[in-house]
C-alpha cells in the first residue's frame, strides 16, 4: 500500500489529497442533502483488511470460472508507504508508471521477503522462480481508468496497469530474494468517487449518487486476467 505525500493544498488535477480514505467522508452529501443513502461501494477504510477482501473477491471469481482450476495463496502487507512524488509525478507517461510500480516494490523489499518466508515455512509456497509470485501496488486515490461525461478534471490520476517487461524496458527491476521483478499490478484503492468531492464536479445534476457507483473488482479482475495468460476479453481497438 503506497500513498503520496499529503496535499496541504489539494491538487485539482488528482483525486484525494495523496492519503488512503480512513473514514466515510461527506463527500456523498450536499448541505443537509444526503446524495446517497443506500449501500456504498467499496466503504472505508481501506486499510489491510480491505485490500485482503478485494484480493480475495478475485480469488473467488477466477476460481468460480475456471471450473476450480485458479486457486492461489495471497497476503497484504500491513505498512503504508509514502512515496517521495507526487501522484502527478508519475501520471505523465507509462515509463514514470512503471517506476512507480518498481520503486514501490523496493520500499516495501524488507517485508515482502520476509512475507514470502512465513508463507513458505506457513504453506509451502515455492518461489523459485519469479513468475511464482504476482506483487500488486494497491496506491492512494482513484484510478484514470474510466470515461466520464465531459473533460475529467482529475487527468493526473494514475491509471491502473497490469505492468509487464515491455513496460519496464529500460528501468532496473526491483529485486525479492535475489529475483527480478519483471511484472506485477498497479491499482487505485478504489474506483469508487463517491468518497471524493470530484463526484459533485462530474455529476452535479444527478439526485441519487447511488446509482453512479463502481468497484474496485472489475479493474482488478481484468487486469488478473493478463497474469494469468489470457488474452484481451474485449476489442482493444474500440
């Protein structure tokens, strides 16, 4: 988990202030108006036990699909990290993403080896090689993943990425025990912007806020699909 520095002053281009979202906010209420009153997705506070949730929504999908044949152990590191950049910094361009993704890993290097040894004396894991291991950078804020109705005024937001070696061409690879880490996932710790005052900029005429409403389990379920081997479920071209 990877937040950005806090924004005393709030960014207008990136959403939230660079912090996870510890509690509800006000942000789905006008005055006295209540914008949404019926069940919030992905609620906070997003925090291990969440992320540990969301992971395992995945795991019930692809396991569900598959006919039982996707089954695989995970873990969420209890640290947040706070990254020296801004979410901005890193929005420019996919090689700044994949630095992200990399320089993510190294901060957390400490407690991902030693995660990785209590679950290989735990249940046996193998991680003799690389691909035996699929890391995901779950960051503050939303992801610039999704089309709204006129010009996003969050543009800066990171945007999600099943980030493979192509993307890291030219960077050097974070290394766990000696392995290079040549793939892995980045995403946003929600994809809901009901907890986020962007909502009332992009939807201010919509009396029901309920109803505009995504998650996080979409995102996160396509992007698996490329760590898995599977190809694009969807036109790429349009």
């Amino acid at each position: 988990m990877v937040q950005f520095p806090y924004e005393d002053i709030d960014d207008p281009l990136t959403t939230g202030r660079g912090f996870f979202l510890e509690k509800d906010t006000s942000q789905y209420s006008l005055d006295t108006t209540l914008l949404c009153s019926g069940f919030k997705v992905d609620s906070p506070p997003h925090k291990q036990s969440y992320f540990e949730n969301q992971i395992l929504a995945i795991l019930n999908y692809y396991n569900s699909v598959s006919n039982e044949n996707v089954d695989f152990s995970y873990s969420v590191i209890d640290s947040v990290y706070t990254d020296t950049l801004s979410m901005s910094d890193y929005a420019v361009n996919d090689q700044m993403l994949a630095t992200f993704f990399t320089g993510s890993i190294v901060m957390a290097k400490k407690e991902i080896e030693d995660e990785i040894d209590r679950l290989k004396e735990e249940i046996g894991l193998n991680v003799d090689d690389v691909n035996d291991v699929l890391l995901v950078v779950f960051h503050a804020g939303m992801g610039q993943d999704f089309s709204v109705p006129f010009i996003d005024p969050t543009s800066h937001d990171l945007k999600s990425a099943y980030v493979d070696d192509e993307m890291l061409e030219g960077l050097q690879l974070a290394q766990i025990d000696d392995l290079e880490i040549n793939r892995g996932i980045v995403l946003p710790e929600t994809q809901n912007m009901l907890y986020y005052d962007v909502v009332q900029d992009i939807f201010p005429e919509t009396d029901d806020l309920c109803d505009i409403q995504v998650g996080l389990t979409g995102t996160f379920a396509l992007l698996m699909g490329y760590a898995l081997g599977l190809p694009p479920l969807f036109n790429p071209e349009s």
